[in-house]
C-alpha cells in the first residue's frame, strides 16, 4: 500500500517517543501489505477496526494511541487521516475526520 500523509504520522511520533518505534513499525508493515476489501485488514490486524467510509481505526501501543487511516482499495491507498490518543478518539467521529 503506498500511505500518504505520513508527515502527521512523523509528527505525532516525534512529540510522543513512548511509541515512536510502534508508529513506524505500523507503517513500515502497512507499506507492504496489498488489501483488496476491509476483511484483509482484520486477518493482517486482528485489533484494527474497519468502519464506515473507507477508513480503518489501528491500535498502537497497546491501544493507547489510535490510527485512523481512509483507504482507497482500487488504487492501493492509504491515507492518514488522524493520529492521537484513545482518550482524543472518545471525543471525534472517525468516520467524518
């Protein structure tokens, strides 16, 4: 998958080094992965949440931070749509961020 928006990824991973080495082994992985539909992410991440919109919610570290990325299956995709915590998850709409 090619992932676009990585610099928020970096950023977010600078600012918070207890899981730096977690963010970019997630990326790392999802770089070579070639998903076709949702159900691939769940056999590759069995903690990954698809949901609605083409997007997908990724644990980190435990589940103390969350990724939320969009995906266009068709052109092999990944985009970034949101890096933080799970307590700042609890408080957005995934699907429209």
């Amino acid at each position: 998958m090619r992932i676009l928006n990585s610099g928020l990824l970096e950023k977010y991973a600078r600012a918070h080094k207890d899981a730096a080495d977690q963010f970019w082994a997630w990326f790392y992985d999802v770089k070579a992965q070639e998903w076709s539909q949702p159900l691939d992410i769940k056999q590759k991440y069995a903690t990954a949440d698809p949901i609605p919109n083409n997007r997908a919610v990724f644990n980190i570290r435990g589940n103390k931070y969350r990724v939320i990325v969009e995906i266009n299956y068709h052109q092999k995709l990944v985009y970034i749509r949101w890096v933080g915590t799970h307590s700042e998850y609890d408080r957005i709409d995934a699907t429209s961020i």
